[in-house]
C-alpha cells in the first residue's frame, strides 16, 4: 500500500469515505455520479490520490455537500513538507534572508 500523500489528502480522503458510507453510497455508485474511475476514488480515499479542484467538484456534487466540507480547516501545514507557500510577510523575509546568505 502507498504512503498518504499529504495530511490534507489524508483528511479529505476521510471526509469523502465518511460521507459516502454515512449516505450508505457504495464506492462504485460515488464513482458513477461523480463521473470518475472507481480505483481514482479509491486513491482519493485512502489518502494516496492527489484530487484537483475538479474532482472536488464532482465529488461535493455527488454528495450533494457543498465543497468546503471536504476541505474546511485545512491549511499550508498539512500540505506535503516539499511544499512551502510562504504569506506576503515571509515571502519578505526569506527574499531578505537569502540576499544576505549571497
């Protein structure tokens, strides 16, 4: 089994999978209205799968759940750690910093 891509995959794969077996949807029928492949879904699910806005869309439709349920409460710190995106102040900062390191 692969590793979970990233603390938001992994919550956003709960949520879906928590969804979908609290509507008693099987994952072959979320598949079908979400309009995507099954073992997609099933990436998505176990935290391995990468979603794009896209899919969140077609996932939040099948569910009929608005698209800020599966990703509410997520933030820059449960992405991967190869991803850092800095706010306005500590992008500054660390402009600032490697000029001085040069």
């Amino acid at each position: 089994m692969r590793a979970v891509r990233s603390r938001a995959s992994e919550i956003v794969g709960m949520r879906v999978r928590e969804l979908r077996d609290k509507g008693m949807i099987s994952r072959n029928k979320l598949a079908e209205r979400a309009d995507m492949d099954v073992s997609h879904l099933a990436r998505i699910e176990n935290g391995t799968g990468n979603p794009t806005l896209f899919v969140l869309i077609q996932l939040s439709t099948a569910l009929d759940i608005s698209l800020t349920t599966l990703v509410k409460g997520l933030s820059a710190a449960d992405l991967p750690q190869d991803i850092k995106p800095y706010s306005e102040a500590d992008f500054r900062r660390e402009l600032r910093r490697r000029d001085h390191d040069a």
